[in-house]
C-alpha cells in the first residue's frame, strides 16, 4: 500500500494521505483531497512512499495530472523558504501557483473556485471536397447574386492561401476575415450553412506574441565590454556577481549580451525587476532583441495568463527569457542558466503579507544555486549588504562608472535650504523655491520634460484643528488620516478605511480645520497654478492603480504628452526617460528622520535614483534638492553623487552597533485585539527565547504604529550573528512556541516570524 505527503495550499505542514488502489501518482503532480467534514482541496504530491502512518489517513479522491505541474527543482526550492522564512510549505505553494492551478470545492460542489479553463477561438477553412480550379470556379458562378458572399470567399482565399499546397497554407480566424472585409456576419454565416466554409474551434493563446521587428543587438561601448568581460571572468570563479553601473550607464544592453549567450546555450533566464510598472519599457527592449523567447509574468496579468506562462515553462525545450517580479521565482523553470535582478537594492523585492514573507534576491541567488545558475545583481546604488559582500569577495564585482553614450557627465545636484528661503520669507505660500521654479518654466520653454519627487501621496498627510489640536485618525489604525483633496476623503493607508472631510471641528465645533505638510495632489494643484499652459500628470499609486494606467502614463511622458511628471517612488525604478532635464526633490528631510537603521541608505538610493532620470541622452541635467537641513552628512553625499562615502558611513556604524551586513535580525510579530494580554503573552515569549538565546533577544518592543486594523502590534527582536545558520535557530523556535500552546492567549494571538525584515 502507497501513501503521498501532499502540501496543501493553506498554512500547514504537509499532510499524508492514502493512495488508492490502481492510482497512479507521481511527485509534482495535483491531486483532489479531503480535508474536514466536506471541503476538497488541490494539494501538490510533494513524495510518494510506503511507510505506514501511526493514524488513520483518508484516500486521495482523484488526480489531476498525468505529468507533474511542478518540478522536483522547485519542491526542493519550497522547502528551503519554508525552512529559511520559517513558515509552512502551503504557504509557500499558495504563494508560488496561479489560482487556475488549484481550484476548490465541496462534496456537493466539485469545484466552487473555477479552474483554468483553454481559450477557445473560431476559425475558418474550406470544405474538403473543394479539390480543384473547376469546383472553386462553380462556386464563385453560384455567388454573382450574393456580392457579400463572393467578396468574403476572395479575402479568404487570399488570407489563407487556400489555393497553394497544404503546407503553404495558414490558419484564419473568423474574427480576423470578418475584420479585413468589414462584411456583416450573415454573409459568413451563409458560406458555412451552403457548406463551402467550415468553422472549428482551436486553442488559442492569451500570451502577447512577440515575434515581428526583432532586431540585433546594440553593440557594446568600450565601457560596456570592460563591464561584460569583468562579469564573465568572475562567473568562472564566482556564482553571483554585482554590476554596480550608474545611472544611464547602459547596464541594460549588458543584460541583453548576457541573455543572448544563455539562449544560445539552450537554457533559461529570469530576468527580476522591482516593480510592475517598470515592465512596460524593458519589455518593449527586449521584444525588440528577443522576439517570442520572451514570457512576461507579473500580479498585473489575468491568472488565465500566469497559468500560460506557467504552462508554456513546463513544456518548453528551448532557451526561454522570462522577465518578472518577484513572484516569478516560482515558475517551473527546467534548465535555468541565468538570473539577472535588476535594481537589486529596491526594497519592493521583499514580501511582507503574507507568508512566505521572502526576499526575491536572496531568494534568487539560492534558486541559481540549485540549478547550477549564476546571478547578476544590478544597481545604481546596491544595498549596503550586496556591496559588502562584492567588497569582501563573497561576490564578484564588475563596475560601469561612464555614462553610456556621448558620455555625460551626471546630474549637476543642487542644494537648495528651504529654511533659509521661509526665513527670508521667500518661499513663504509655495513649496517651490526660485530656483526650481525658474528651471522647471525654462525646460518646458526649451520642450523639455520635467519630473518632480515626493515621497508621499493625498493632498496632506495631516489634518488638524486649530482651535484645538484636534486630528482625525483612524478607528482601526495608530495613525492619522490623509486627505485626498481629489475625492475630498480622508482615507488610512494602512487599511484603506474612509471618512469625509470636515467642515467643522467635532471637537470645539470650530472651522479652523487646517491641512499640514504636503502630498503629490498637493504638488499637482501648484504646479497648476503657477504653469497653468503645462501638461501636468502624477504618477503614484493612486494615479495607476492598475497595470493598464500605469503603463498609459508612462507610455505618455515617454512620447512627450506629458510635460511635468509628479511622482512617488515609483519615479525611481529603472525609468528611462530621454527628454528629462529638470527634476526637484521637494522636501529631502522627512526620508532622514524615518526611525530604522535603513533610513539614511534608502534615503540616498532615493534622492540618487530620482536624480538619475535626469540627462540620460545629450544634455547634463539638473536636480534641485530641496531640505531644511543642507549640511545633514547624507545631504552633502547625495550632492556629491559619493555612493562610496555613504558606504563607508553606514558600513561603520553598522559594525559598532551589529547590524547587517554584520548580523542577522529576525522579527517575531505578535498581534493581538486586546493590548494588555498581547504585551503580557510577548513578555513571557521574549523572556524564554531570551533563556534559549541570550543577549541576542530584544524586546517586546512597541512598533511606532502600534496598531494595525484592530490589531495591537508587539516584536521581539532575534538580532544574530551573519555566520550562524537559521535552521538551528528554527529548532529552538519551534520549541519554544510549543511550549508557548499552553498559554491561555495563545489561540487568541496571531504569530509570524519576518526573517531579514526590510
């Protein structure tokens, strides 16, 4: 008698069940299986055994597959995130398998959650028995009274080449004929019921093709092949590799050089990026280089279409380039060569709900290791850990310090004090100085694009009266309400919760309700005023909530329908915009002052980023950064472009104090309705890893949002050394959290380990 452990795609461990007799089931492969009183499950056989379980099991119910959907590669991959983020392995599945591939149901209802279903399209050929010129002949005599009919049988013949050989011949659809004539419908359904047309229905494929305009390949400047020899040689030597290239350096035509080697060879690459709405550009690149070896996965597709990428990998015996976020380390990759991530320092690459609470870079490296891949990490500004780690030859290091090109020097950063101007009374009602708003009228004079950086979306961040002090927050979050002036909301973006805008206090009944700081809608209404003939758009994530107006945005700035780009973050990632002279930085200080040891190097990756999107084609561009603090250590680097001096800053002070790169940090998440009983249970957690661990445990610590949607937050801090292995520290964990069952609260208390929290 056989017995499968399956992984299940919910937060448990795995699950054995009994085989039935005369099934055959195979590792990879989904199966249907019972769990609880009527509820049916796609569970992935993770092994097939003989060992007879010391308790009762229940019989699969049916197999899905014949083949397996997932490979043993990726099991193994699974089961080294469920062991390093220390969650279950169904958390690791749900996570990594489109919904199409798992479907749901009861006993009275097989499958409620629909699965994948092939998209099915019409399309048109002619009857068998039309052999010869004489019959066709026949035909077109019968149609002179039907004009409509006679002219929809020559655009078919002509489309399909109906007359030449077999082999010549091409597949048309209905859609495509009835489009090319214009004709109405009735004269192709006339065709089909006098039986000289057929219509059959075939497989068709949701998958953008990218197959036509495929061009060579840029060749390399000199800079460049210094670059791509300095990564080739450290990849005989060395599995991962750190690109560090500024901005507009060309790192991009790299890649492409790279992937094309990996092609050749018949193997796969995973090409990473950070963000969604970076994919529009390079996507376009690399169809262009690439054709239809490039797949293109992320959140923003249809899951119809993730189970197409999903599908296409597993049957696919060629060179494949799949470009990707961080979800797309979970494709069923066969024969992986290459792995290149892109903007590796990005912090958009760590997963933080929910589980598996993973970090796709370092995720990345282990899934190149396990199929004999190398890996390339690109930035501008790598984090602090990468180059520590290519300094200290763990990595190899190939850098890229010209700008590609005519060879332009980078921005020229100008520090403006914005408290000296208030002071002055200079920038009194407006949160543009002279200087930036002089640039920005000359660049649109000049047909020149402009983009402008703050790092907080609404209209204000808080709202308060003044009469009383009275500030609305949210009911179910620590924090303060943003107004959004657009829909006139207060809204928390933490839980999304909604509230209107007050025309008078609740407290004293005073209409003094006053906004304070700024957000990009706040930005949007002055650039309005003071360049009302400008163009203006923003781009945040209000503005492109969804793929589709991302990209038009984009799309349009990039054509030069937009003159003046207002943005978040999202302005920083990899963007290549040729027509940008001007950017501004409208308030620096309040990325310095954020309380997390990370604070100062995203603070300069930021303020970098921004400025490199400036004077990427034949003109310097400028940048003006805007801080009431234009001494402020970091402030001077960001001036200077002296990513080496913040490197060696933030590399000291995280020695003296043992952070990463020098330690590991762990995160223990406790979250609780009720506040007292949460801290009570965190204090005994912290005191018996504290008895286990030692000096290495910090806390209960009360976050500075310490609630969020109703639910009280506590951490206790796991602060070890970087040569110590997680396993033996998830040993003791698991231990103690048996323990912990005991405790009355413990049901009552939701439990998560975050493993190097960004």
């Amino acid at each position: 008698m056989n017995y499968a452990d399956v992984i299940l795609p919910l937060p448990l461990a795995t699950y054995t069940y009994r085989i039935p007799e005369g099934m055959t089931v195979g590792e990879g492969c989904r199966v249907m299986v019972p769990l609880g009183e009527h509820k049916f499950y796609t569970a992935i056989v993770a092994a097939v055994h003989d060992r007879i379980p010391p308790f009762d099991v229940k019989d699969i119910y049916a197999i899905h597959d014949a083949e397996p959907v997932v490979r043993q590669p990726q099991l193994r991959f699974w089961a080294w995130l469920a062991s390093y983020y220390i969650c279950k392995p169904g958390e690791v599945y749900n996570a990594a398998v489109p919904s199409g591939l798992k479907p749901e149901g009861n006993a009275a209802n097989a499958f409620r959650k629909k699965g994948y279903s092939p998209r099915m399209q019409a399309f048109i050929r002619h009857a068998d028995a039309i052999a010869d010129e004489d019959r066709w002949q026949a035909i077109f005599d019968s149609l002179k009274r039907a004009p409509a009919q006679e002219q929809l049988l020559l655009r078919y013949i002509d489309l399909s080449n109906a007359l030449a050989s077999p082999p010549l011949r091409k597949e048309i659809s209905r859609k495509e004929l009835l489009e090319s004539t214009g004709i109405l419908p009735a004269a192709l359904d006339a065709l089909l019921k006098k039986g000289i047309l057929e219509s059959y229905d075939r497989e068709v494929s949701r998958l953008q093709p990218y197959s036509s305009g495929i061009r060579p390949l840029n060749p390399l400047s000199e800079a460049q092949a210094s670059a791509y020899r300095q990564i080739l040689a450290s990849f005989q030597v060395k599995d991962v590799c750190l690109l560090h290239g500024i901005t507009s350096s060309g790192k991009t035509e790299i890649y492409a050089h790279l992937i094309a080697d990996i092609l050749e060879s018949k193997r796969q690459v995973l090409f990473l990026l950070p963000e969604i709405a970076i994919t529009t550009q390079i996507t376009d690149r690399l169809a262009r280089w690439f054709g239809n070896k490039l797949l293109v996965y992320h959140s923003g597709f249809s899951d119809e279409e993730r189970v197409e990428v999903w599908k296409r990998l597993l049957d696919a015996d060629e060179g494949m380039l799949v470009l990707g976020v961080r979800s797309s380390i979970f494709l069923p990759f066969q024969n992986l060569g290459l792995i290149i991530v892109d903007e590796e320092h990005e912090n958009t690459y760590k997963q933080q709900d929910p589980a598996p609470r993973y970090h796709a870079r370092n995720a990345a490296i282990v899934l190149a290791q396990m199929h004999e891949a190398k890996t390339l990490l690109g930035s501008a500004t790598p984090s602090v850990e990468t180059y520590f780690n290519a300094i200290t030859g763990k990595y190899g290091l190939a850098e890229l310090m010209v700008r590609h090109g005519v060879g332009l020097p980078e921005p020229d950063i100008r520090v403006v004090d914005i408290k000296e101007l208030r002071r002055k009374k200079i920038m009194k009602d407006t949160l543009f100085s002279p200087a930036l708003t002089t640039a920005i009228r000359t660049a649109i004079d000049a047909g020149e694009q402009v983009i402008l950086f703050r790092n907080r979306r609404g209209f204000a961040p808080v709202v308060e009266c003044r009469s009383c002090g009275w500030t609305p927050r949210c009911p179910y979050c620590d924090v303060s309400l943003t107004y959004h002036k657009a829909h006139r909301r207060l809204e928390c973006h933490y839980c999304g919760h909604l509230a209107a805008f007050p025309s008078l206090c609740p407290s004293c009944d005073s209409n003094d309700v006053k906004t304070q700081g700024f957000g990009t809608e706040k930005i949007e209404e002055e650039v309005h005023e003071l360049f009302p003939d400008a163009i203006v758009d923003r781009l945040d994530f209000d503005a492109a909530r969804t793929r589709s107006a991302c990209e038009n945005i984009i799309n349009r700035f990039e054509a030069g329908k937009i003159q003046i780009l207002i943005g978040t973050q999202m302005l920083s990632k990899g963007l290549d915009f040729g027509n940008v002279s001007v950017a501004g930085i409208l308030n620096a200080d309040h990325m310095l002052n954020y309380p997390d040891f990370r604070a100062h190097e995203r603070a300069f990756q930021l303020m970098v980023q921004v400025s490199g999107r400036t004077g990427r084609r034949d003109k310097q561009g400028i940048v003006y950064l805007q801080t009431s603090q234009p001494d402020h250590p970091l402030i001077r680097l960001v001036e200077q472009s002296s990513y080496r001096g913040m490197i060696d800053i933030q590399l000291a002070e995280r020695n003296s104090f043992r952070y990463p790169p020098f330690s590991r940090i762990i995160e223990l998440v406790l979250r609780g309705r009720l506040e007292e009983p949460l801290h009570a249970f965190a204090e005994i957690y912290a005191d018996l890893l504290r008895h286990k661990l030692g000096k290495c445990i910090f806390g209960p610590i009360t976050p500075p949002i310490n609630r969020i949607q109703n639910l009280y937050i506590r951490k206790i801090i796991l602060k070890i050394e970087a040569s110590v292995h997680v396993a033996p520290i998830r040993s003791l964990i698991d231990e103690i959290d048996s323990q912990m069952k005991a405790h009355p609260h413990y049901f009552k208390v939701r439990i998560h380990y975050d493993v190097d929290p960004q």
